[in-house]
C-alpha cells in the first residue's frame, strides 16, 4: 500500500471501504449536536461539558491529522487506518455507554484521535493507487463523501433522537458506529494488501513536540472562543500556537526526515490550491453553523426540519461531485474558478431570500440546490489540479497539508462567521449579513482557483 500499484477492481474496493471509514468519522462531526438536549437531560451536564462533547473531537482530530499522514508514511496506511478504526469503534462504544458527562468527554477526545489516523491515509491510498481519469473518478468519490458527511449527520441524528430507539434516547447517536466500524475494519483486512515496511522508522519528535501543542493551541480557542464570548484568554493561546507553528515550519526545513516535508508546497498548484480548498471550507462551515442556528433559533424549525433544508445543497453537492467529468474535458481546468463564482451568487441570493424574515420559499430551495451544484463541480477538479504534480514520495505530506486544511478551514469558518452571526441581532438582518460575507470568501476563492487553473 505504499507503492503505487495499477487500478484494478481491488482497489474500487478498497477504495469503497475506507470511504465508509471517511463518511463514519465525518458524521460525528455533526451528528451529536441534535442529541445534545438528550445528553444534558440524561447526564445531568453542564453547558461547558456539552460544548466539550462537540469540541473535543473536533479538537484532536484537527491536531492529530498531520501526525496520523506521517505515521501512515512510516509504518503502512494499511495498518494506520485499521488502527484509526478500532480506536473510533472502541470510543464510540465507550460514548454511547457512557455513565457520566466526563466519561463522554473523555471519549469524544479519544475517538476524534482515532479519526485523525483514518483520515489522511485514504487520500494517501487515492495518489498512489490511481492515476488519470481513475484518479479523478476516485477524487469525485472523496468529495461527494465529503460534501455528504456533515449534511447526513445532522438529517441521521434528527431521526436518530427522535426515533428513541430502545428507549436508549441519544446513545444511538454513537452505537451506530460500533457495527460499521467492525464491518470496515473486517473489510480492510481482506481488501488491503499487507503494508511492506517503508525503510523509515524515524518520527520526527521534535516536529511532533512543536506541531501537536501548536495546532492545538491554535485549534482550541476557535472552537470554544465563539460559544464562550472569545473570554480574555483565547488570543494570547492563539499566538503562542501560531508562534510553535512558525518555528514548527523553521525546523521542518532544516531536518532531515521531517514530520512534514514542505517540498511539497513547492509543486505547482499545490500552494494555490490549499488557499482555494481553505475559503471554500470556510465558506462551507459558517454556512452550516450560521444556516442551522438560523432555521432553529429563528425561524423555530426542529433540528429534523433544518437539516432537510440543507438535503437540496447536499444532494446536488453530491451529483456535481460525481458527474463533472461528463462536461468537455477543455473546461475541467475552469471548473473550480467557475464554479465559485455561481456559489458565490447563489449564496447572495440565499441571503436575499432570508432577508424577509421567513425561510424564502422556493427561489431559496432552488439557490441551494445551484450552490451545491456548482460548489460540487469544483471541488473534485481543486483536489486534482492541487495534486495533479504531486510525485508518490511526497503523497503522505500531502495528504497530511489537504485534511489538516479541509478541517481547520470548517473550523476557522464556524468561529469566524459564528461569532459575526451571533454578534447581530437575531433575526433575518443577522442571517442575511452572514451570507454576504460567505459570498465575499467565495469571491476570494474563485481569484486564488483562477491562479490553480492556470498552474
């Protein structure tokens, strides 16, 4: 698995299977936040520990990521993702029985980490296993995942509490896991071929030392400052984790078997196309984040009712992702720089429909469905102009640099436009002025896709 081998229906396989890994770990992401009521009336929690619930596993997943793409380099992302999964099965189970609000937090955090292994290493798997039209057929996949994960745990955990399964309320929520994590673990044992030793069994724990406490650092205050009121101690973590990063980055280029090999930023389109995929996930987290506090806080829907909203956005994402190499293969370079732009204006016109105070009818229905669309169409060829140049000894860098971005970007989105959402007064002016800045950061995106496109 760490060499690149021909396509063949093995490898779809494979494929297929550390993609239900990907879409379990991204469930998690949002599938608690419905459940969250359940958890406080049943635990007995306090606002701090609920907030812990949602952001322990966002933090450590967000920090691990580069470590999980460099530990998968080392030691086989055969091995490295199976581990990944029993660690997000053991913990799943663990939240789901769960006798204390502590005891769940101490979970979340945990599992986050085993997601952090699973992660890196499927796009890992997709550089080196596929090349040409299989590549961006399997890109295509990946993004649809992706695009799906986040809008399908909000639909599934509304089912999930309000079914009440067994009587067991939110504990679903997380022992939905535990079956799948098996099925996928047992799946890729049988799929993937054994890891051969890559002849490097050195961690750069100096990188590790700098890196782990830096994007942590950074990570922490993002997700908590927002619910919290950005308390006085936010900024000055944030600087003492950019400040780690920055001598991170230093160190990086004078070891010689570094924890991040930053060569990679030098492949053309590959430093173009983190700037473009970093604003799209940005844009793409304030929508969901400001969107759903929206129809639930201001408009009164059930977080079912909210989720469904965003199920035309998350449908179109999908099918654009999937079915945008059926255009002329002369515009598949303009696809990303094109597609933002529609975004762009679709978002605005969202913000127009929300302006008079209810959901917006139908023309909002159908400018969601054209933003999914056109945001679906783009991304799959970002990720494929971004790594088009990447050569196989570079992937893992590279894959560790794509997931740490498309994570910290959703992150960074939540606590940017969350904080600005929050800040004005409810109500449709709040909603409106949100979305006109997400059009603005996709603005943005489409003039660094312009730059990608022409890499």
């Amino acid at each position: 698995m760490t060499t690149a081998v021909p396509t063949e229906r093995r490898s779809w396989l494979l494929l297929g299977t550390l993609l239900l890994g990907q879409f379990m770990a991204l469930l998690d992401v949002t599938i608690v936040n419905v459940a969250l009521p359940s958890m406080r009336a049943d635990l007995g929690a306090s606002g701090s520990e609920l907030q812990l619930v949602v952001a322990g596993y966002t933090v450590s997943y967000a920090t691990l990521l580069i470590t999980g793409a460099r530990l998968g380099a080392l030691y086989g992302t055969r091995r490295l993702f199976r581990t990944g999964v029993l660690v997000f099965t053991a913990t799943s189970l663990l939240c789901g029985l769960a006798p204390t609000a502590t005891a769940l937090v101490v979970a979340r955090f945990v599992q986050g980490a085993g997601a952090a292994l699973m992660m890196p290493q499927i796009m890992s798997v997709i550089q080196l296993r596929f090349t040409g039209a299989a590549r961006a057929k399997a890109l295509s996949a990946y993004s649809a995942v992706l695009a799906t994960g986040g809008v399908a745990g909000l639909l599934l955990g509304g089912v999930l509490v309000e079914a009440d399964l067994a009587g067991l309320g939110w504990r679903p929520v997380f022992l939905i896991n535990v079956p799948i994590g098996i099925a996928v673990y047992a799946l890729v044992g049988r799929v993937a071929p054994t890891d051969r030793p890559s002849g490097e069994r050195r961690l750069d724990l100096a990188g590790l030392a700098l890196s782990l406490p830096g994007v942590l650092l950074v990570v922490t205050p993002l997700v908590l400052g927002h619910e919290q009121g950005w308390p006085g101690w936010t900024f000055p973590v944030m600087a003492v984790g950019a400040l780690l990063l920055v001598i991170f980055v230093r160190v990086q280029r004078r070891v010689h078997d570094p924890l991040l090999n930053l060569d990679v930023l030098r492949v053309p389109g590959v430093r173009s196309g983190l700037v473009t995929l970093a604003l799209t996930m940005i844009a793409y987290g304030g929508f969901l984040f400001s969107t759903a506090l929206h129809l639930q806080n201001g408009l009164g829907d059930t977080p079912l009712q909210a989720a469904l909203t965003f199920t035309a956005f998350g449908l179109t994402f999908g099918l654009g992702s999937f079915h945008w190499q059926r255009l002329p293969k002369r515009t598949h370079r303009w696809l990303t720089p094109v597609g933002m732009v529609i975004s762009a204006l679709a978002c605005a016109v969202v913000a127009l429909g929300f302006a008079s105070g209810g959901h917006g009818g139908i023309p909002v229905i159908v400018a969601l469905a054209v933003w999914g669309g056109a945001v679906g169409a783009a991304f799959s060829p970002m990720l494929g102009n971004s790594l088009r140049n990447v050569p196989p000894a570079e992937a893992a860098g590279a894959s560790g640099l794509l997931t740490t971005t498309v994570q910290l970007g959703q992150v960074v989105g939540v606590a940017t436009f969350g904080t600005v959402f929050l800040g004005l007064a409810p109500g449709a002016h709040a909603i409106s002025i949100t979305l006109a800045l997400l059009a603005g950061v996709m603005a943005l995106g489409a003039v660094s896709a312009a730059a990608l496109a022409r890499a």
